[in-house]
C-alpha cells in the first residue's frame, strides 16, 4: 500500500512539473492600461478631458419651476400657471492651431399650463422639446443657434418676467467675431429675419395681413468691450418686411407692396459695483427700430404681460408696420425703448433685483392707429440661496399702457394696466 501511494505522488509531482514548464513557455496576456478621467482646467471648472483625446468637456443643466399669477381680464382665462422646465448642457472645447473649436449643445423640455405663460387656450396644457442653443465655434467663426448678437449677453439682468428690450434671445445665425484684445470685439452676423417678425397689420381692418416669404436674413453688427469693470455694447440690425397683400390698380390689376427694410440700433452697458456689496451691478440698454420693433420686444422669447392679451383694453399692437390694402400704402412702425437694472446682494446668500423699462410706439398711421401706445413696466425680486446651485426666488411685475390707438369703431382705446407675480424654485448644476 506504502507503495502504491508513493508511485501515485510521484506521478503528481511529475506531471505538475511538466505543466509548470509548459506553462512558463506561453507568452502571458497583460491587463489593459487604464485610461483615468483627467481633470481639464484650462476653461473653468467642472471640465474633464474625455478619455484618449485632447478635447475637454462640461456636463451640466438645470431644473426650475415657475408658478405665476396673472391678473385674469373674464371667467374664461386661467389666473395661475404651473411651469416645469428640465434643462440639459453639453460643452465640448478643443485648442486647435487655429483657434478654439467648441460645440455646445442646450436641450430643453419644457411642462406648462396655464395662460399666464402666454398660450392661446384657456385650461391649455403644454408640452414642448425644445433645442434652445446648438452652436459650432472655430476662431472667430460661430454657426447654429446662439444668443443674438445684437444682444449683449453680458448685462447682469436677473429678472423673471419680460421686459421691453432685446433680452438675450437665441436665434440661428452665421456670424464671425473679429476679436482686437484688450477685450474690444466685433462681429457681423447673419441672423434668421423669420424670428424677428412682429407681424404686419391691415390698417383698413385693425387685423393681421400676411406676411410674404423671407428672401434675405436679417443682418447684424456689434462692437463691444468686455472688461473687469463690465461691458459695453453698440449694435444694429437690419431686417427684411415683405407684404404678402394684393393691391388694386385703379385701371384693373393687383400687384404687390414693394419691400420695405426696417433697421434697429442699440446701445447697452453695465457697471460692477463692489463698493455697494461684492456682486452689486447696474445695466441700462436703450433701443431704437424703424420697422423692426422684435429688437426691443423681448426677442423671440415670448411676452408674459403684453398689450394684446393680459390688459383690461388690450387691443393695441405692436407690429413692423401697417398696410392699406386699397391705396397700397405701407407705413413701417416706430419705437423706442430704455431698460434697466440693479443687482443688490443683502447678504451673500440673499439678492434682490430692481427693474423697468419704457416703451414708445408710433404707427405713423393717419386712420386706425394701431401702435400707438407708451407702456411702462417695473418689477422687483428676491432670491434666497441657501447652497449653491439652488435658488429660491419671488418677484412682482406691474405694466402700465396708454394708449393713442383708436379701435374699429373710431373710438380710442382706453389705458390699460396688469400685473403678475411670480415664484421660483430652481437648481443649477
């Protein structure tokens, strides 16, 4: 037996010996190298380089609900809405021999009901996927859809609600920034008209008239100084209106209005103000259109309180102008407006904003002036920030219109007057 339990052992030992140098012979697979995740700080926080290239990218994006009264005009219209928006940002960016290279990319998905927030049914629901900013930059070359750039994206505005200037609309253009140093820029920029159109007015009827197809973009200019003081903007548009209207010729035969271009300038600027409180600031822009007056109406953006849906009398118009359908004259609309504002911290958590803007508006029109009305706005609000990245805020808007306009029946419309509150709860990250 001793025997036998000692030929089986050895054949053990030998065979694992045989094995042990067969093994030691094949070649020996190595773990692949891992690639970490790099910290990217050369455009700010929260970059990290993706894995295996050279170009840095940001993930953040934002959560807010909005709950707003509105004065109501009749039984039928909604006094409250209910608003949640998500919000999600890609930031990619790459130094490259000529320049810097970035795609940006801003998705929205926004819940509202409501009429407050400016949709036509009353007891409406909407839902709406929205690609807010999705932009290519190469050097001084932007392509897609950005802030406008007769904007100035830098002014310290913190309100809620709308006010009567360009208020930092996105649009799609084709622009390129000349950029001097020193913080002085300029771009020129091709810029979608579609999202700038106010809309044209029959002026026999006070009624809408149709617009004809767009045939050239609206083009844009700025020059601008950004520095650690704050900022400075000069800018101007021009924009393309076409009547889509038949008019009669006295003989017989209709033609059409010839086209008409409205323009718009403005000039912005804001001042830091650290001796106030660190964060403090103040802003101003004043606007001025001829045939364009989507410049100073809040952009594309949407009106909250405007002269044509939340006031008692509402029948007055802004439009880029008015056509009489039997004479064929056509009148492009006229107005000016100033906005401003002042950014006060109480405390490093708590800041208020304080804000207003004038309206002016001038149809120019002998018979029906629609148009014609001044309006005044002013608001205030405060936010409460107990973490970062959290802000918890209510704010309070009254607009006043007084109105020159005379209605279908040749009476003039009376002034009206509406306001809207407003709170928000909103996370950034």
């Amino acid at each position: 037996m001793k025997l036998v339990k000692s030929l089986l052992l050895g054949s053990v030992a030998g065979l694992a010996a045989v094995a042990g140098a067969q093994a030691a012979d094949l070649p020996v697979a190595k773990a692949a190298p891992v690639d970490y995740v790099r910290v990217c700080s050369t455009y700010g926080a929260s970059f990290f380089y993706i894995p295996g290239t050279e170009t840095c990218l940001r993930v953040g994006g934002r959560v807010r609900a909005d709950y707003l009264y509105g004065e109501p005009l009749d039984r039928a219209e909604d006094a409250i809405g209910f608003r949640a928006r998500g919000r999600l940002n890609i930031d990619t960016r790459t130094a490259t021999a000529y320049g810097l290279l970035r795609a940006y990319i801003r998705y929205e998905i926004t819940r509202s009901t409501g009429t407050p927030f400016g949709f036509p049914a009353d007891g409406g629901i909407a839902t709406s996927p929205n690609v807010a900013q999705a932009f290519v930059q190469f050097g001084g070359l932007t392509a897609g859809r950005v802030t406008s750039f007769f904007s100035n994206g830098d002014l310290p505005t913190g309100h809620m609600g709308t006010l009567r200037f360009d208020d930092a609309p996105d649009v799609t253009v084709l622009a390129y920034t000349f950029s001097f140093g020193n913080g002085f820029s300029a771009t020129l920029s091709l810029e979608d008209g579609l999202e700038r159109r106010s809309g044209l007015v029959n002026a026999a009827t006070g009624l809408p008239a149709p617009y004809a197809g767009q045939r050239v973009p609206d083009v844009v200019g700025n020059i601008k100084y950004a520095g650690t003081w704050g900022t400075a903007q000069l800018s101007g548009a021009v924009h393309q209106v076409r009547s889509n209207t038949l008019v009669p010729f006295v003989g017989g035969g209709a033609d059409f209005p010839d086209t008409e271009y409205g323009w718009a300038i403005a000039a912005s600027a804001s001042v830091n103000l650290p001796a106030l409180a660190p964060g403090d600031a103040a802003w101003i822009m004043a606007t001025y259109a001829d045939g364009a007056p989507a410049y100073l109406n809040g952009g594309n953006a949407g009106t909250i309180i405007g002269p044509f849906s939340a006031f008692e009398n509402g029948t007055v118009l802004l439009a880029d102008g008015t056509i009489d359908p039997v004479t064929g004259n056509f009148e492009k609309s006229r107005a000016w407006s100033v906005a401003a504002g002042l950014r006060h911290y109480w405390t490093p958590q708590v800041r208020s904003n304080f804000f207003g803007s004038y309206l002016d508006s001038d149809s120019r029109q002998p018979v029906n002036t629609i148009g014609d009305f001044r309006e005044y706005r002013l608001g205030a609000n405060v936010f409460w920030q107990p973490v970062a990245g959290l802000d918890l805020g209510v704010e309070v808007i009254y607009a006043n219109v007084d109105s020159r306009a005379i209605d279908a029946l040749g009476l003039p419309v009376r002034d009206s007057n509406g306001w809207e509150g407003r709170l928000r709860v909103q996370r950034d990250f």
